[in-house]
C-alpha cells in the first residue's frame, strides 16, 4: 500500500519552511539597496555583506547537524528558528556597516541552523519509499519563497520603506515558528555521545562525494545570485529580476517530476540530463543578446537545478542511518553554502578579467566537473547496491 506524503507534520514544515525561505528572500535584492543608499557603502561592501553570511552558515552546519541528532530536532530547530526571527528583527535597528556586519554573522550562524533542522525534519517525516518525490515537494517550499520572496520584498520597499519591510521579514518568521509547534515530533531522533568527538561527529563520510557534487554546483550558480542582474541589464532586459521568477517556475514543475523518477527509475540518467541542462543554461547566456535566449536560459537552469538538487539530497539521505541524517544535511548544506560564496567571489574576479559573457561560458564547462565526478562514483555505488542479490 502506497504510504501517504501529505500529512498534517509535513505540511507543516514545508510551511515552516517556505515562511523561513520567504523572510530570508526578502533580502535578497533589497539589502545592497540598503547598503547604497541608506548605509552609503560601495559595491565591495555589498560583497562581503552578502558573501558574510554564507561563509557564516559553512561553519556552522556541521555542529548543527551534530545538536539535531545529538540533542534532538525539536529543540535544536525551535531555539534555531527564534533567533532566526530575531534576527530578521535586528534589521531595523542596523545603524553602520559595522553593525550591519555583525548582524550578518549572527543570521548566518541562525541561517545554518534552522535549514539545517528543517531540511532533516522534513527527511525524518517523509515515508522512506517516497523519499525522493517527499524531499521533491519539500524543495518547493524553497522554489515559492524564491518566485514571491524578492518580489514581495521590492513592493513593500517602494511603497513602505526599509523600516516596514524589515518588520514584515520578522512578521514571515515568526509564523514559520508558529508552525513548528504543530509537527507532533513522533521521530525525533536522538543517539548518545560515546567517546571523545571528531571529525566524523560533525561530518558524514557517507556523503562526501555527494558534497563534492554540490559544491561545484553551487559554485556556479554563485555567478546566478551575484551577477545575473547586472548581466540582465547589460544586454537589454527591461527587467533583469525575470530571471529569478521564471526560474522558480521551472523549478515547480521539475522537481515533483525529478523526485517521482528519482523514486521510479534511479537517477542515473536523470542526473544527465540535469548537467546538461545546467551547461546550456550557461551557454544560452553567454550568447543572450536580449530576452530570448536570458528567459529560455532561465529555463534550463530550473529544469537542471529542478533535477540535481532534490536527487542528491535524496540519495544522501538514503546512504545513511535515522541517526546521522542531521549530520548528512549539515555536511552537503555546509559545500553548498561554500560553492554560493566562493563562486560569488572567484566568478566576480573572473569576470572584471574576461567579462561577464565569457564567465558564464566558463561555468558551462565547470558544471561538467561535477557530471564527471557523480558518473565516477555516486552512479556507479548506486549501480552495485542495485545489483545486490537482495535488492
């Protein structure tokens, strides 16, 4: 009998989930606006003001997930996601640059905990032979937030100011904490330290290739987040924030599909066509002379990122025990993390070298890295525990 998906815990954190990720977009295209115009710093100080608070979250994803499978989901992630809240408060109190810095370490150290903890609650709730299309639906939480997220935070900016859209970020989290107190918690896993700690406490090994994997990936899609609007303006596109909507879009219908085939089928042809994807994505770019060919990139980039992120995440998952999927989550987030800002970093350097054309053509080659090193390993490891006798 086919396990039900949608009960009422897991529409709760996809909820939880979705307000955490909207607060969080709000910010995405407004925050170097308030560092511009209202804190008077230049692009450099927007680099490391948005690039901050991802390094943040890099360190603190393996000792999250180490808490929410030592210490437990529940409370990890309900201490988590308060001061995620308030931090998304403390915006409206944010005076300097300095001040605004500082801010930015603490949402990251909250940032790498409460996606952390969702992302592993979720993973505990959903029926194990409905990992991948579970963890799909999941992502889609993630893929809203980003199509209404910095939308919504731009309106509330032009019509109500920084103060306001500051206070709305604080309001969205705060709901996604009222959700948290209707999951019931029933697997909230939790396993004893026995010895002293290492590597392997916060790390897990299992997923390390998978990790490579995601962060080459998220290496060039740092040149998405950081440069596409830039770009989008420097070929044409009336409005360059497009991008972002249409790829969410994409990203609804792909990812319900990924994870069905992913369940179905395995993913050994199914991540091919999500590299490849990726890599005309870029290449489309880096031939874009106007909207045509930005929106069809868009496009692609979905159906690939649509397709690679939620079946990795589901096969990290399925390579360990209940027990260490916190350490799992934290291990993959903590690469993916990495690659969005190292990538924003050495593709903006990049790009002042060869521009902004020529860098995303390079990324088309990069993402040929990961493809190479998932067919090596994870495909073939995938292959011979397939074959076994009892599977």
């Amino acid at each position: 009998m086919k396990q039900n998906l949608w009960t009422k815990d897991f529409i709760l954190i996809c909820l939880a989930n979705l307000m955490i990720f909207t607060s969080f977009y709000f910010l995405l295209p407004t925050l170097p606006i308030f560092v511009t115009d209202v804190l008077k710093g230049d692009e450099s100080n927007v680099g490391y003001i948005i690039g901050v608070l991802s390094l943040t979250a890099v360190l603190v994803r393996p000792l999250s997930g180490f808490a929410l499978d030592v210490i437990g989901r529940r409370k990890v992630l309900l201490l988590a996601l308060i001061a995620f809240s308030l931090a998304m408060g403390g915006y409206y109190f944010v005076t300097s640059l300095t001040l605004l810095f500082v801010l930015r370490v603490v949402h990251g150290f909250t940032w790498g905990f409460t996606t952390t903890g969702a992302g592993t609650v979720a993973s505990d709730i959903v029926p194990a032979a409905r990992r991948g299309e579970g963890m799909g639906y999941y992502g889609l939480s993630n893929t809203l937030a980003m199509a209404a997220g910095p939308a919504l935070g731009i309106i509330i900016l032009n019509h109500a100011g920084f103060d306001s859209l500051f206070i709305a970020g604080f309001v969205v989290a705060l709901i996604g904490l009222l959700a948290l107190f209707g999951i019931s918690f029933h697997q909230d896993i939790k396993i004893e330290v026995k010895g002293k700690l290492s590597l392997d406490s916060f790390f897990e090994s299992k997923v390390y290739s998978l990790s490579i994997l995601m962060f080459f990936t998220a290496l060039v899609y740092g040149g998405i987040v950081s440069f596409i609007t830039l770009y989008g303006n420097k070929i044409g596109v009336g409005n360059p924030g497009i991008y972002f909507l249409i790829y969410a879009l994409t990203l609804l219908i792909i990812r319900p599909w990924a994870g069905k085939e992913f369940d179905k089928n395995g993913p050994i042809k199914i991540m091919a066509l999500g590299f490849i994807a990726i890599a005309v994505a870029f290449v489309l770019l880096f031939l874009a002379k106007g909207e045509i060919l930005f929106i069809a990139s868009a496009i692609a980039m979905g159906v690939g990122f649509g397709i690679i992120h939620p079946t990795a995440m589901a096969m990290a998952i399925n390579k360990v025990q209940p027990f260490r999927r916190g350490a799992a989550n934290g291990t993959i987030f903590s690469a993916f993390d990495l690659g969005i800002g190292l990538g924003s970093i050495l593709l903006g350097i990049l790009s002042k070298e060869v521009g902004l054309a020529f860098m995303y053509l390079t990324c088309a080659f990069v993402i040929l890295i990961p493809m190479l090193l998932f067919y090596l390993k994870d495909a073939k490891e995938y292959q011979r525990v397939q074959n076994k006798p009892n599977n």
